[in-house]
C-alpha cells in the first residue's frame, strides 16, 4: 500500500501550491520517495540538494511515484533550480566583495 503522503503531495502540485522541490520532502521523506521511484536514497538527497543534477529518468520515476503528469513537476524542480542559481550567484558576488573585487 503507497503511502498517504503522496495524495498529499500529488494534490498541492496540482494546485501549484508547492513552489519549490524541497517543499516536498517536507510533507513525504526522501527514503520512502526514494524506495518508491527506484531512486538510490543517497542519490535522491544530493539531487534534492542540487535538482539540476536530475536526469529525466529520474524526473519520469518521481512523476510515476507521484501519480503525476512529468509537466506538472517540472515548474517545482525548474523553481528550485533558478533559486540555487540565484543563491550561487549572490555567493560569488559576495566572495568578490570579500576579496576587494567588483
């Protein structure tokens, strides 16, 4: 029997309701996502971490755990991509402010 965090889940990406990638292994654990897409566990941490390092394999495993249409996920994963880049970003601009750089 799949866990009841998936309708969840599956309920507030339809409605838009989560943004980012992260938002939703907040509501469902990456180990029992992780079992259900066929995802190794460790694998599905670093790329929830870093979700540009998804491989559409991946992508199409989370939609089918989900029960969702691969379009309907990849606004949440493509979120959560620009504000990593964007934090990076911040980073750098930082570090070159630290060094005496502009």
């Amino acid at each position: 029997m799949k866990d009841n965090r998936y309708n969840a889940v599956r309920t507030l990406i339809k409605a838009r309701e989560i943004k980012k990638f992260t938002d939703i292994f907040e509501i469902i654990p990456v180990t029992i996502v992780s079992q259900d897409a066929g995802i190794h566990k460790n694998t599905l941490y670093r790329k929830v971490k870093l979700p540009n390092l998804l491989t559409m394999d991946e992508v199409l495993s989370l939609a089918r755990a989900f029960e969702i249409e691969v379009p309907e996920i990849i606004p949440v994963i493509v979120q959560s991509i620009a504000e990593n880049q964007d934090k990076r970003k911040g980073i750098v601009k930082d570090m070159k402010r630290i060094n005496g750089r502009s």
